[in-house]
C-alpha cells in the first residue's frame, strides 16, 4: 500500500457545523490556516445553507475569501440549493459539494423530502457547475446504517452514486454517517459502488462511533480506495442520530498510515495544536486517540 493517499480535511465544515458551540469567523479562518501550516492541503471550509438550519455556518463567505490567498490548497464549501451555489460563487468558491441520502427516512428528516427530490434539486446546481467550469463533489450519507431505518441496502447507495456520477460529480464521498459500519460491511458496499463509479472516484468518509473508523477505512484501502475524509481531532457528529460521535479523527488517520509506510507530508505536532486550539473553542477535549496520547506525553 506504499501509494498516494489524499485526506480531505472535514473539521472546519462537517466538523464544527455539528458541535454545539459557534466558533468565530476569525478563530475559523486560524484554523484553516493551523491545519494548511500542518500539511493539509484539501479542506472543507464551510457551507453556504440558511443560517437558520444551521448557524454554525454563518459567514462561511468570509472564511473562504480569508484563505483563498493559499494557492497551493483546494478548498471545497457545501451548498445545498441553487440559492446556495449562487452564494458561493460571489464567494469565489471553486470546488463544491453537494449531499444526498441513501435512506429516505434520513432524508426525510434532515432535509424534508424524498431522496429522488433532493437529486433532483441538485441538476441545475450540477448544470451551472459544469458551464462554469466548477468542480462538484458528491457526499453520500447513511450508506452503512441509518438512525430511522437501521439497514441500508447497498443497492440504495449504488443507486445515489450512480446519479451523482452520471449528474457529474467528480468524485463520490460514501459516508458511514452514524459510524455503525464493520470492516466486511464497509468491503462489500466499495466493491458494490465500484461496479458503478470507477474505485479511484470514491472516498471513504466514515465517524467512529462504535470504534471501527480506521478497520473499516483500511478494509477500504484493500479494496483499492485512496481517498479518505476525516476531521482533526473527530470533530463532529450528527444531530440526527443520538449518540453519534465525530468523523475519524485526522490524527489517527495519518499516524496508521505513517506507520503503514505511506508519508503524509503532515507534521504531527502542528495538527494536533490545531487540534487543541481548536478543541479549546468547543471547550471538550480531542476525540483523537493520538491527539490525547501526545498531550499526555507532553504534559507528564
């Protein structure tokens, strides 16, 4: 497995979107800016949706414009709707990203319709994209488990991605939403959607819940998918699903795949002051199980 494989940075987006306490523009902005210092160079820095729905996101317009100065860095912001593109694009975004369900049921209760009605949502945004020249990315959520249905049928997923693909996106983000996947779970469902969306297009986005992010994320990687999203220090979670933890954390995920011979080009000891820095706005310590043995170290 000595081969490339890209992280993309969740935190300031999925991350701190589902963590109770607003951080600033200014401190959100520092973050990025930690986490780019630290080596990362793929990042989600907001989501341009009602500030209402969710008020973590406010002024995710003045966070991308106050690091779009990093040329060397992608940085992707989430929007859900025609409104939320047009939004963007005064921002300046170039990469965006849009999300569907494969459980109607989650569907149903995180964005109020059918997931044939929120496809359907998404081609004008993936028509504009495309005459625009913006690349879109497609987030998949609840492909191994979701909170009202519990199974998920892989078809489902097969089904979602293969819209997302032939509607465009450049690269589909499978995510295991309440963290209630296994290995072999997590195996069979990227073989199913690779028969559909070529394995070098997929990206494992799995949260941790119940302990098994990196099993199933190496269990990914065996199967040939290089591509994983993750949140530095398992920032997140999901307000639908009671009991959810945060995404994998960044740490743990470039520490396995230091120690699998895979260089990262990430300095360990700058992510996690991220990490902490960060951690000390929400006022709850790191999930990361790295970030804690370090500081513990550290601190002894």
């Amino acid at each position: 497995m000595s081969e490339t494989v890209r992280i993309v940075e969740v935190g300031p987006r999925d991350g701190l979107q589902n963590e109770k306490t607003p951080v600033s523009v200014a401190d959100r902005i520092a973050f990025i800016e930690a986490l780019i210092a630290a080596g990362l160079h793929t990042i989600e820095v907001g989501a341009f949706v009602s500030p209402k729905a969710i008020p973590q996101m406010i002024g995710s317009d003045q966070v991308l414009r106050g690091v779009s100065h990093h040329a060397g860095s992608e940085f992707h912001v989430l929007v859900p709707n025609e409104k939320g593109f047009e939004a963007s694009q005064v921002a300046g975004a170039k990469v965006i990203a849009v999300f569907a369900s494969a459980s109607e049921g989650f569907s149903r209760a995180n964005i109020n319709c059918t997931v044939a009605e929120s496809i359907e949502r998404f081609k004008p945004v993936l028509a504009r994209a495309k005459a625009d020249g913006i690349k879109v990315r497609g987030y998949i959520s609840c492909v191994l488990g979701c909170p009202y249905e519990s199974e998920v049928n892989p078809q489902a997923v097969v089904d979602v991605a293969r819209a997302l693909w032939d509607l465009g996106c450049y690269e589909i983000s499978l995510g295991d939403t309440i963290g209630v996947g296994t290995p072999m779970k997590a195996r069979h469902l990227l073989r199913a959607v690779a028969g559909t969306v070529p394995m070098q297009s997929l990206a494992m986005h799995f949260h941790d819940t119940y302990g098994q992010a990196l099993a199933n994320l190496y269990a990914g990687m065996e199967e040939g998918c290089r591509v994983i999203d993750s949140a530095a220090g398992g920032l997140g979670g999901c307000p639908y699903a009671p009991g959810a933890t945060g995404n994998v954390a960044t740490e743990d995920v470039v520490y396995m795949l230091e120690g699998m011979g895979i260089a990262m080009g990430v300095d360990m000891a700058k992510l996690v002051a991220a990490t902490n820095e960060v951690s000390r706005l929400i006022g709850r310590p790191p999930v990361s199980r790295v970030a804690s043995a370090l500081n513990a170290k550290r601190n002894r």
